[in-house]
C-alpha cells in the first residue's frame, strides 16, 4: 500500500485527537516552543505537515510557516481549522518536493521519515530539507529508536503500549530493516479496530551519515524537546542538523 492511500479521509478524521496522545499540552507546548526557538524569528518548513498538529500553533507563535503534505484529505482537514488560511501547503512527497521560498528552519516530526520506505528517498529528504535552506539553517527530526534489543532469536514484534481499549505493537523485518505498526481499538464488545502502516527504520548513526550526504552538520541531539539527555536507553529522540554558515 502507498503512503497516499493510507493517509486517506478516514485516517485524517481519526488523526486529530484534541488535548490527548500527540496533541496533549504536555506533548505539544514543548515540541512547539523548542522549534520557535531554532527558527530564531525566521520561517519553516513542515515536512508532511498533516492535519497542522505543530504548524497551527507555530504559526500562532509569530513563525510564518509553510508545509509539504502528500495526503489531499489531510490539508483539507487543516483547512478547517481557525488561523491555518495563513499557512500555504504545497501538495507532494517531502522527498523531492520543493516549495517556494528560502527557510531559517525544515522540520519533520512524530518519526515521519520514517514513512519513505527505501534509504534511497530518506536520502533524499535530507538533501530536500538542505535545498530549501540558507546558510546556517537547521533541520530537525524527530524519531523513535528500534527496539531491536528486545527481539530474542524467532521472535518478530514487540508491543510498545498495552492501554484501556488499545494496543500498538510493531513487527520487524531485520533483513530490509522494515516495520509495520500495528494498532488495535476495542471497547467491551467482541469488535476491534486494526490500522497498520508500514516504515523504515533508521538507526541515529545512519541518520547522521544521510545527513553528511546531504552537507549537514549534527548540532545536538536530545531524548526529547525539552532537552533531555539522549542515552542508550532513550527510546525516541530530537536531532537537530545544520548547514555550514559562511
């Protein structure tokens, strides 16, 4: 299945979730105001800026915004939001899509590169982020660590959350370092809900080196957006890349 036909109307209506997962204040307000900082009064670059989880309230900061999205029933549910008219998304693969205008900051959340299936287009994004970036401008990436180390020989998927009502589990293919992330809704009758979606994992030293491809330099790397330190127990973690000033 392509990434256009799983970002379909359905997954956008189910996307937003208003004050809880991924839009919860304590999730959100951190993400935000750590990239207001790194743009440094300059303008951004969403890369599949979605439904506008981070965009809206960026752009609500004062960070004129900008945003490459794949999926049309994403934007369109953007669209409906109050202060998004302001905000021009361009329709396209963030791998090769270029939108007009030169940016102090590219960003690319919640473990989306991870949504290019092949090294070759994850290559290919960075040297997309550096294209639409002056000098000294920065790229950052947000995205989870494998949690390989808990795959014992025979052994294919781990569960990474087991909730009231929800369980979201992944299944590993080490040979072309895939995964698909499985995630399962039920209540107390005999029904459930599956939606899958299929990634490329990346360790952080590949990341690192895509990024020396594409002419960027690692500034930091973090375990969240808040700053803290990025360990070998970290699970996910914020990398922040940069082009060399003049």
């Amino acid at each position: 299945m392509e990434q256009k036909d799983i970002w379909d109307a359905a997954t956008a209506r189910r996307y937003d979730t208003p004050g809880t997962g991924m839009f919860a204040p304590e999730v959100l307000e951190p993400t935000v105001a750590r990239l207001a900082e790194l743009a440094g009064g300059g303008a951004a670059l969403e890369f599949a800026i979605g439904t506008g989880r981070v965009a809206v309230p960026l752009a609500e900061r004062g960070v004129p915004v900008t945003g490459i999205e794949l999926s049309e029933p994403m934007v369109e549910r953007l669209r409906t939001k109050a202060d998004a008219a302001a905000i021009p998304v361009v329709i396209g693969d963030m791998a090769t899509t270029a939108a007009p205008g030169t940016y102090r900051l590219v960003y690319l959340v919640y473990n989306t590169i991870s949504n290019l299936l092949t090294q070759a287009e994850q290559v290919e994004c960075f040297r997309n982020a550096a294209r639409h970036l002056g000098p000294g401008g920065r790229f950052v990436i947000e995205l989870w660590v494998p949690e390989l180390r808990t795959l014992p020989p025979g052994k294919t998927a781990t569960v990474w959350r087991a909730d009231a009502g929800y369980i979201g589990l992944d299944t590993y293919d080490v040979l072309d370092q895939r995964v698909v992330s499985h995630h399962v809704r039920f209540d107390d009758t005999e029904r459930a809900e599956l939606y899958r979606s299929p990634h490329r994992y990346i360790w952080p030293a590949e990341l690192d080196l895509m990024a020396q491809l594409a002419g960027f330099e690692l500034e930091s790397r973090h375990a969240d957006w808040e700053g803290g330190a990025f360990t070998a127990e970290s699970r996910s973690h914020v990398s922040v890349y940069r082009l060399p000033a003049p």
